[in-house]
C-alpha cells in the first residue's frame, strides 16, 4: 500500500497530462521529514494539526503549505489536507524518472489526499506542470483537478466545489510539442 508521503502526487498528474514519464520511484522507500512552526495531537482521534511554514520533504518530493491536517484510521490510512492562507497556495515539487532534470510540480489553495481511496484533489487555484531543464512543457489549470490513482481518471471541473456550474471558470491543457523541426537538407 502506498503511504501518504509516497510519490502519489507526481505520479498521479504526469498520468493526468497522460505522460509517458513516473515519479521518482526511489522516494517510496525514503523516510518523511516534516517542518513546523507548532504541532498539535490527538492520539484518541488519530489526528494532527501542523501550522506555521509546514514543510514535508520525502526523498525528491516536496510538499509545502501554511497547514496540514493528518488524519490516521485505526487500519493504517492516512488522510492529508494541505491549506494555505488568503492569497497563498499550498506546493508540491517531485522530481520524475526519466532524465537527469525533469520535475513535476503544482499548486492550489487547497489539496486533499485520500490514501484508502488513492485520490488527490486539488482545489481553488488548481495548477499542474510537468518541466523538463527548467522548462514547462505541459500545464494543466482549473478552479478543480482531481485524480484517482487506482482508476487512472482525471477531472477537471469549472468550479472548485467539484462540480460544473453554468458561468464557472474554465480550465486550460497546455501541451508543448514532443518532435522538433526537421533538419534543413543540404543546407551548405
């Protein structure tokens, strides 16, 4: 079973942009690393509130927001609720497989991850880039994203409810080129 900090972030947008590409596979074994300003717990409810400058760091994979609620069943699995406050958005940066500097990153106000489900939503805000040398090649923006891992679905809905609304926002794919232009023959 995938754990919370695993490399589900990456892996489930470059299957969103339905890229060849995965995330850094060796991140699933390395240990989570989280900064904080203040933490608190409760252990009868299994849950853990982290403010202030929240940093999660797990090999390659970076999350960052302003708070994080974790929530943990007595089966073992986590929930995870990264929020940011007015004006800012919560982060995520993994590098991927593949070549020596290709990351995947993204954005939003808010971004939830089921792990019993597989499931990353990510609301208000929504950004999602794939980058090769420091260069996006592929961007997905929209008020909602959503990916559900086990299924390999993505949506993108108007409105950050989840749902399409009649005079909602709209969502933008952004795909670079994969082929260059062909060499000039005989060119002298």
């Amino acid at each position: 079973m995938k754990k919370i900090f695993h490399n589900v972030l990456a892996a489930a947008f470059l299957s969103l942009l339905s890229l060849p590409a995965s995330a850094e596979k060796a991140d699933s074994l390395k240990q989570a690393v989280v900064e904080f300003d203040s933490l608190d717990v409760d252990e009868v409810t299994q849950t853990r509130i982290l403010t202030g400058n929240v940093v999660v760091t797990r090999g390659t994979l970076t999350l960052k927001s302003d708070r994080a609620l974790v929530r943990e069943t007595p089966e073992g699995y986590m929930s995870v609720t990264l929020t940011s406050n007015p004006g800012r958005v919560a982060t995520f940066r993994q590098k991927r497989d593949g070549g020596p500097d290709l990351w995947m990153e993204g954005q939003a106000e808010r971004i939830d991850y089921e792990e019993r489900e597989e499931v990353v939503k990510l609301f208000s805000k929504a950004v999602v880039k794939e980058l090769e040398g420091g260069r996006t090649t592929n961007e997905l923006v929209g008020p909602f994203i959503s990916y559900d891992n086990r299924r390999e679905v993505a949506t993108v809905r108007n409105d950050a409810s989840g749902q399409t609304k009649a005079g909602g926002g709209r969502g933008t794919l952004i795909i670079a080129p994969r082929r260059t232009a062909p060499a000039a023959a005989g060119k002298k």
